[in-house]
C-alpha cells in the first residue's frame, strides 16, 4: 500500500528543484511509485488511494493506457483520456504552493529528509469538505469514488 503525504510550502519553493529530487529518489531503486499532484484535483486520502490502486490494477493486468504507473496515476485521478490534460489538470506548476505526494518502494528517511530539505509544511486530507467536492463536480465523496472507479470501465476493478 502507499503512503501518502500532503504538503504546503512557504511559497518560495522551486517546484522543478523538488521534481528533480523526486526523480533522483525514483531512479534509486526498483519498484518505487512516486507521484506529485495539485492537492486541488484531491479531495481526500481515500480518494488518492482508490486511484492509485486502479492505476495499479490496470497496469498490472496489461490494459493500462499509459507507459508507467504514475502516468496511469494521473490519468485516472484527472478522468481524462490524454496524458498531457491530466498532467495540466493535476501537475504541478510554479504556482502551486499546496500538493500531495503518493509514494510506495521509497524509504520514509527519504522523504523525511525530501520534505525537511524543501521546509514543507504537512497538510491534514483526512476528511473531505463539501466545497472542495463542488470544485471537483461532486456531490459526496462516494459520488467521487464511483466515477473514479467507473473511468475506463472496460478496465476490471
């Protein structure tokens, strides 16, 4: 199973420095997920993790529309058909000064010190609030998670 983290910066953060960090981080081992989104397109921790388990379910029995897990990831998190929506959608950018980070195969001092190096604050998804749900398009959080679970429903959950 992943973990899951959220994070807010002080506003001064480099997003393309922290993803460059995440790509060494990722390129140290095998079997590592590692994935930044917009805490915008999130509306709580059960939410990431009924997308990062159907990305991970698709890809593992071949009907994944994409080359890599995490690319999979975004798709589905976005609901949208093409990679480079998606990553638009729920990516990062230099503006962004809140967002989450899914990972799994890393080890936690890594992201300890990720975060201690980068003066990230941790942000509290535990819960999900109704005007968060209305900036996604939904009413309830099980509204969510069906469509979530219904995207590319030719792929068996």
């Amino acid at each position: 199973m992943p973990e899951l983290v959220c994070l807010r910066t002080d506003g001064d953060m480099e997003i393309s420095l922290f993803l460059r960090r995440l790509e060494e981080i990722k390129a140290s081992g095998n079997d590592i997920f590692v994935v930044s989104v917009n805490s915008s397109c999130i509306c709580s921790a059960e939410h990431l993790f009924s997308v990062f388990q159907k990305a991970m379910r698709s890809f593992k029995i071949g009907r994944s529309r994409s080359r890599t897990p995490e690319a999979e990831f975004f798709r589905i998190l976005a609901m949208e058909d093409q990679l480079n929506v998606a990553i638009e959608k729920c990516g990062l950018s230099e503006e962004i000064s809140e967002f989450c980070l899914i990972y799994a195969g890393i080890h936690s001092e890594n992201i300890s010190s990720l975060i201690t190096d980068f003066s990230l604050v941790t942000v509290d998804i535990s819960s999900c609030s109704p005007d968060r749900l209305s900036s996604l398009g939904f009413q309830s959080l099980e509204e969510l998670l069906e469509a979530t679970a219904l995207f590319d429903a030719g792929i068996p959950d």
